[in-house]
C-alpha cells in the first residue's frame, strides 16, 4: 500500500510539471497581445523569456519533490539527501518568490497606462504567497528531519 502511494504522488508530481510546460508553451499563443505577431516574436518576448528563466526554480523544486518521495519510498528518510532535497525545495520557492515579486513590480511601473495591471497582480500576490508557505514548510520539515538524524546518529553512538 505505502508503495502504490509514493508512485501516485510521483505521477502526481510529473503531471503538474506536463501539465505546467504545457501552460507555458501554450499561454503566450492566446495573450491579447499575440494576435497580429509571429511566433519568434511571441516567444522572445523579454517577459515571456523571464517567465520561462523564472520556471526553472518551480521545475528544479519539482524535479527535488520526485527525489525526495523516492527516498521515502526506499525508506531512505532519515538520510542527508532528503534534508539536501528539502533545502533546495526550500530555496527554489524562496528564489521564486523573489523572481514574482520583481515580475509584479516590473508589471506596475512599467506596464501601459491603458491596460489595467490589477489581474496579473492578484496573481502574483497569491503565487507568491504560496511560494513562501511552501518554503516554510520546506524549511520546518528540513529542521524537524536534521533533528531527528541528529538524534539518530547520538542513538546508534550510545551503546
């Protein structure tokens, strides 16, 4: 049973990085501004290029998110790989964060006085709110598991 459920959450894992690639490939196609442009000048737009520098962070940490349900299906829990993988979980949704934050600033001062910026805000506003609950977790489970292989090691030293 344990394993029929860490192969489910990994496929789950590998469909929100599909179905992400595929919102990333296809998005810039149906942007308003889109309609009257050829396909290089869809996708080397410098805002759909940072998007896409910004999506290696959400794809590393996903990549980490596989890893580490795949050492706790080897029971390989109590390791450092899995605190190594909750510390970059952890600065992959911090590096994020940041790079939302920037894109929604950029977006509020530079953006056409004639297109109302307040959609994407809302937006950034709520994915950079769970960038940051998710680096918090990352960074309380990575403490609670380097607790608990501390205690480990002092237990198997103490005969």
């Amino acid at each position: 049973m344990k394993r029929i459920s860490i192969t489910f959450l990994q496929a789950v894992v590998v469909l929100i990085g599909i179905v992400a690639l595929a919102i990333l490939i296809r998005f810039p196609l149906t942007e308003g501004r889109a309609a009257n442009l050829d396909l290089f000048s869809i996708y080397f737009d410098p805002f759909i290029l940072y998007g896409y520098a910004a999506s290696i962070a959400f794809f590393v940490a996903l990549y980490k998110a596989f890893k580490l349900l795949g050492y706790i299906g080897q029971n390989k829990v109590f390791s450092s790989n899995a605190v190594k993988a909750l510390k970059s979980i952890k600065y992959c949704a911090i590096v994020l964060s940041v790079l939302i934050v920037v894109a929604g600033l950029y977006i509020r001062i530079f953006h056409n006085k004639e297109d109302d910026p307040a959609g994407f805000l809302a937006i950034c506003i709520v994915t950079t709110f769970v960038s940051v609950v998710v680096a918090t977790a990352a960074a309380i489970f990575e403490k609670i598991l380097q607790n608990a292989i501390d205690m480990k090691s002092e237990n198997d030293l103490t005969i």
